[in-house]
C-alpha cells in the first residue's frame, strides 16, 4: 500500500467517528459530547491541514495550536471519568497548569516549533498516564462487560495512539531537516495509529447503543 493513502484513510476514519458520535447523539452523556466537541475540532484541523497543504501553504502551526485545545478536551472526558478517585484532583488541575505553560512557553520562545516540540510529547505521556489509570479503575469497578463501556473504548483509542505517537512528536523538530520520505514515513507510521485509535473512539459512541 502506498505510504500516500494512510494520511487520507485517517481522515475517513476522523469523518467515521462523527458519524458514528452523531448517530448516537441522543445517547450522549455530558462527558461524551464534550469528547464529541473534540472530534468536530479534530476533523476541522484535519481538513483545514489538507487545504494548506494543497496550497503549498505551511500547516505546521494547526498542531502547535490545537494542542492545548486537544489536551483540555481529552482531560475533561477523563476527569469526568475519576471523580471520587484519589487521581480526581491532580487531573482536573493539570489542564489549566497545561494551558498556562503552554501559552507561557509559546510568548517566551520565538519559533512555535520549538514550544510544539516540548508540549506534545508532554501532554501525551500525561493522557497515556490518565488512560492507563481509568483502564485500571475501570477493570476494578466495573462489574458488567468493559465492551459496554465507553471509557474502555476511549482509554484504550487514547493510549494507543499517542503512546504511539510520544517518539514521533519528541523528533518533530529534527524530522523537518530529513529527507521527503523519511517524513512521509513518519507521518504515515502516526497516521497508522491515528486510524487505529479512530476505530476504538467511534466503538465508544457506538456502544451506547447497547444501553437502554
């Protein structure tokens, strides 16, 4: 398979979680629309990238600034999912110690990059902790089967994509002095992921089908 169709079929598998999130949307709990919200952002960035990209503009600055936005949302969902656990505080105050830092590192360094280069790879390890940390308590608590719940689903699409994507942002700076395929490779080894976890965060809206 080309290396070219893995961005595009991660973009189909974007458009496939809002379709399943507004199939369901009646079934939505508070926390679940707002990782809705997050998708609508997600598939928003994602078309205005290709749009740039078309154009021969640079896009680079759609991810340094959809970070925090992506930190927040995601966060919330799973703040939502901890309440009344030992972890219910430190996650819920993470999000704005995440968004001050960022906004101070984006006013005190020049290149956006180089701010993009620090936070990702931080956000992500911290919604990798977050994820592991609800699939554990979940595993505890829940009596019925995990396939029924969408914190399953979203903790597991959650920690496989950017666990999967840590190295990848941690490089993204050196990346943009490689070679053409070196990049292409990059992208598609993330977009692989990103299809992947797309696939587990639209079972989570759809299993709200089985509830009654």
């Amino acid at each position: 398979m080309s290396l070219f169709i893995l961005p595009s079929l991660s973009l189909v598998s974007e458009i496939f979680v809002v379709f399943a999130l507004v199939y369901v949307r009646k079934k939505l709990r508070p926390e679940m629309r707002t990782l809705g919200a997050y998708f609508v952002f997600c598939l928003m960035a994602g078309l205005l990238e290709i749009l740039l990209a078309s154009k021969g503009i640079n896009n680079l600055w759609i991810f340094h600034y959809f970070t925090p936005v992506q930190y927040a949302l995601l966060t919330y969902v799973f703040y939502s999912w901890n309440r009344e656990s030992s972890m219910e505080q430190l996650i819920f105050y993470s999000i704005p110690v995440f968004v001050a830092s960022w906004f101070l590192g984006s006013f005190w360094l020049a290149n956006p990059a180089d701010t993009f280069a620090y936070a990702y790879p931080i956000s992500a390890a911290l919604l990798v902790l977050v994820s592991s940390y609800t699939l554990l308590r979940i595993e505890r608590l829940e009596r019925s089967s995990m396939l029924d719940i969408p914190e399953f689903w979203v903790s597991s699409g959650t920690l496989i994509y950017f666990g999967g994507t840590i190295v990848f942002s941690s490089l993204s700076v050196p990346l943009l002095h490689t070679s053409i395929e070196t990049m292409r490779l990059a992208w598609s080894t993330q977009a692989v992921a990103n299809i992947v976890a797309n696939v587990l965060y639209a079972g989570g809206f759809l299993c709200l089908l089985r509830k009654t």
